[in-house]
C-alpha cells in the first residue's frame, strides 16, 4: 500500500504511472494535491474501496486508468 502522505511534496508532478505494482489499500488522499497532474494510471494493482470525490481536484487530468482494481 501507499503512503498516505506520500504525494504531499508532489505540487508539480504531471505524470504517475504506477500500473501493474500490486499496490494494495485506498487511493491515499494526498494524490488529490497534485494539481498539476495530466496522466493517471493506476492500472492493474490491489486498490480497494471508493473512487475518492477528491478525483474532481485534478482539474488538468486528461488521462485516467484506474482499471483492473477492486475499486467502486
């Protein structure tokens, strides 16, 4: 699983790929401070539990994949 603050010095970043990892847990909230994000990809781990509404905060993501999760 993620840290849940390992994004909290990541204002800048644009692009995560973090597919195929086996990541397990929530989607840690400190994702959603990365304003500046385009690219998401979360493809393909052990990620559980809701979407987090937070999601609507990254405003310049055009790219998004989250399949492949036990997400709801």
């Amino acid at each position: 699983s993620l840290a849940s603050r390992i994004f909290d010095n990541f204002s800048k970043l644009q692009v995560l790929n973090l597919q195929w990892n086996r990541i397990s847990g929530k989607i840690p909230s400190s994702l959603f401070k990365c304003k500046e994000l385009t690219y998401l990809s979360m493809y393909n781990n052990a990620l559980e539990g809701s979407i987090p509404r937070e999601i609507e905060n990254l405003t310049s993501l055009e790219d998004l994949y989250l399949d492949y999760n036990n997400l709801k």
